[in-house]
C-alpha cells in the first residue's frame, strides 16, 4: 500500500484480428506505447526465446 509494488508480471501475446490475421505491432503501439527498453537481460533472452512466427489467424468460420 502507499505506493509500494508488490509484485510484477512480464506476459507475452499474440493478438488475432476476427477477420484473420495478427494485430500490428505499430497498432498495439499506438493503443499501449512503446514497449519497456530497460528489460534485465533474462527478460530479453526470454522474449526471444519463445518467440512465435508470424502466421496467419484461422477465420472465424474456422473456430
């Protein structure tokens, strides 16, 4: 309380497009801001690590 964090998370995810497809990167920018630049060193390793290919999303006919 008073200000002090308690805790962190560092979650990764794909957002999809209902019309198929992955949401741009500089859409998401747009909506959140730029991602952190100062992540420790295991967090960026971590990022690369399990990074996803881009693909394209099923269709909703698809789901």
């Amino acid at each position: 309380m008073g200000g002090e964090i308690y805790t962190q998370a560092l979650v990764r995810g794909r957002f999809l497009k209902r019309t198929g497809g992955v949401v741009a990167l500089s859409e998401l920018i747009e909506l959140t801001g730029p991602a952190p630049t100062d992540l420790p060193a295991w967090q960026a390793q971590w990022a690369r690590d399990v990074a996803l290919p881009p693909t394209k999303a099923p269709a909703p006919s698809d789901w």
